[in-house]
C-alpha cells in the first residue's frame, strides 16, 4: 500500500486467496479495478478491500430493503411511464449512470467506471432514492405505491447488470434470488442501454431536495446541534417556485433533516 514491490525476502507479499477467503473475490476483483488508473501502479491497502466488501454487503441489503417492501421485477415495465417525479429522477440517474459505465469500459477506464458504478450505488440509489421512497413504501397502497416498487425492483436489475463485469458473484446470486423466474444468467443478459429517459425537470427538482437536506446537516454538524432536536427552517427571500417546492416535500424536508417546521421571510 506505501508503493513497495512485493518481494519473498522482504516478506510483504500480498496472498490474493487469504483476501478472497477474508472478504471475497468480488470485493478484490472491485478494488483491483478501482484502483486501476491507465500508467500507475496499484497500491494495494487491505482497508480498500474491506471497504469494498462493505459495498457488496450495503448492495446485498439494498436488495433485500425492496424484497421485503415488496418491490417485484415487473414484466414489460416502462421507467419512460413512470409519473412520480422521484421515479422520474432515478430513471433519469440510471441512465446518465449507465451511459458513464459504458464510456469508461469501452475506454478501458477501469477505474472511471468502478467509481461511476459505485457513486451511483452507494450515493444515489441507497443513500438517496431508498430514503425518500421509504414514505411511500410503507404508506397506503395505491398506483404511486405500485409505479414504486415497479421502479424500484427496475433499477436493482440494471444495478446487478451494470456491476456484473466487476462483481460477478454477488450479482449473479441476486439476479437469481430477486425474481420468481429468470430467462437465463445475468451473465448472458443485455447491458443496459437506455434511450428517452432525459428528465432535467425531475432532476433539478430532487438535486434541490438533496442539496438543501445536505447544506441543513452540515449547519447542524458544524453548530453541534444534537441529532434528535428539531430545529426550524426559514428560507429567506424564496422564490415561488422554491416556495411551491418546499411545501411539496416540506413531510420529506421535516423527517430528512430533522425540522421542527418550515417558513418563509421576505
């Protein structure tokens, strides 16, 4: 990891089996191609390894999330039909992420694609779109509840898809288990290629709810406001749009980013 060549005498060889048997082949298999930027050498730290082992283990409990909400493969689903603008926003995202992964690999750009594959795993799909589907999940059933789960189910199976080439174990098994029937292995399946699902509207309207849950915990981090107090938001000199905006998702503002209430001053 300090940039040394592995040597017998020196005795810091790095055994790959004692990795796989630690933390599996898919999380090495992960981190070689992370890592792997075009004219550089790998400096190989096990905590890199560990860490991409806890992304297949966050990837295996997003997946389990949706089983247990009940979001099943739905046959013939059309993410273009899609009306909630949440769903519009992640149809949008795994686009512009399959579009990414895509480039990289037909570039040899490695490392590029794992960390796009990566970013769009962890950073959007479970820290953003899980969180802010969880209301409706769990809520009354109903079109907006079924076009959600649809949805949701849609872009684990372009997820696995997409990760496949890096970590081909984790997703081959959750290709199989996450469906009551499969045509073949994920291994023989089309790569993702999506046409239509530009969404700028969805995009700047869920980029505007992340940004402004994100710039509330960072104020509440840096002014070490204790995790359960609730604490009033005013947006100062709001426009309409931004007025209309945060009565819209003031119930998501208000869980999200721990707000006793929301207001307005000119």
């Amino acid at each position: 990891e300090k940039g040394a060549k592995m040597s017998k005498s020196k005795g810091n060889g790095v055994d790959p089996v004692e990795l796989i048997d630690q933390y599996g082949a898919d999380a090495l298999r992960f981190t070689l191609a992370a890592m792997a930027a075009q004219g550089r050498d790998i400096k190989l730290s096990v905590a890199r390894v560990e860490g991409y082992r806890n992304f297949a283990t966050k990837l295996w409990n997003a997946a389990r999330f949706a089983e247990m909400n009940g979001c099943a493969t739905v046959a013939g689903f059309d993410p273009k039909a899609t009306k909630n603008t949440l769903n519009r926003w992640i149809a949008h995202e795994t686009a512009e992420a399959a579009r990414a992964i895509t480039e990289a690999l037909e570039a040899f750009k490695f490392n590029e694609a794992a960390a796009s594959a990566y970013r769009f795993v962890w950073n959007i799909y479970c820290d953003w779109y899980l969180e802010l589907a969880k209301p409706v999940l769990t809520g009354a059933d109903g079109p907006e509840k079924d076009e959600t789960r649809a949805a949701v189910a849609w872009v684990r199976d372009e997820i696995v898809k997409l990760l496949h080439p890096f970590m081909p174990f984790i997703t081959e098994e959750l290709w199989q288990v996450t469906a009551e029937k499969r045509d073949g292995v994920l291994m023989l399946a089309s790569w993702p290629h999506h046409e239509g699902l530009e969404d700028k509207e969805a995009e700047a309207e869920i980029g505007w709810l992340i940004d402004l849950v994100t710039a509330v915990r960072s104020v509440r981090v840096e002014m070490n406001v204790a995790p359960a107090t609730l604490i009033p938001l005013v947006l100062v000199g709001a426009s309409a749009g931004t007025r209309s905006r945060a009565e819209r998702w003031a119930d998501v503002l208000k869980r999200l980013a721990r707000l006793s209430d929301i207001s307005f001053a000119e």
